[in-house]
C-alpha cells in the first residue's frame, strides 16, 4: 500500500480546518441572525432573508470539505481534481 503524499495529507488537512471554519461561520450566521440585524437595523433587515441564505451555504460548504478532506484522505482520484478545481477558484 503507497504512502499519502505529505502535501496531499496537509490539503486534506486544511480541507478539515476549512469545515470546521465554515460549520462555525454557518451556525453564526443561522442562529445568531438577531445580532447581526441589531448592529445596524435598517441595513441588515432589509438583507435579512440573505443571511439565512449565506448560513445555509456555508453549512452546505462545510460538509462537502469534509467529504473532500476524507476522500483526499483515502486518495480517491476524484477529490484530487475536485481540490484542485475548487483551489484555483479561490485564488
């Protein structure tokens, strides 16, 4: 059985980090909706049903990171591309 490459194991990594970051980000901008509109009202009413959307996203991106994290764990050729697509996108 070949080893993980060191570089792939810290993509794989950081792809968990990211998850975590954006479960967190996620669940804020969910349940902690209030705070955010009392900070400044007549801004974040009129957005407010965009921040149930933003949270909902950023859940939905947490679990596919962690299932990219996993999958790059198990070198799943598939997760290699979807990093690297998803990678470039960002930069």
């Amino acid at each position: 059985m070949k080893k993980i490459p060191k570089g792939v194991k810290g993509v794989a990594y950081l792809y968990y980090l990211d998850s975590i970051f954006s479960l967190i980000l996620g669940l804020f901008l969910l349940f902690g909706k209030d705070l955010i509109i009392s900070i400044y009202p007549p801004f974040f009413l009129t957005y407010s049903n965009h921040i149930t959307f933003f949270g909902i996203l950023f859940l939905a991106i947490s679990v596919f990171s962690y299932f990219v994290a996993g999958a790059l764990k198990r070198k799943k050729n598939w997760a290699r591309i979807t990093a690297i697509f998803f990678s470039a996108l960002t930069v």
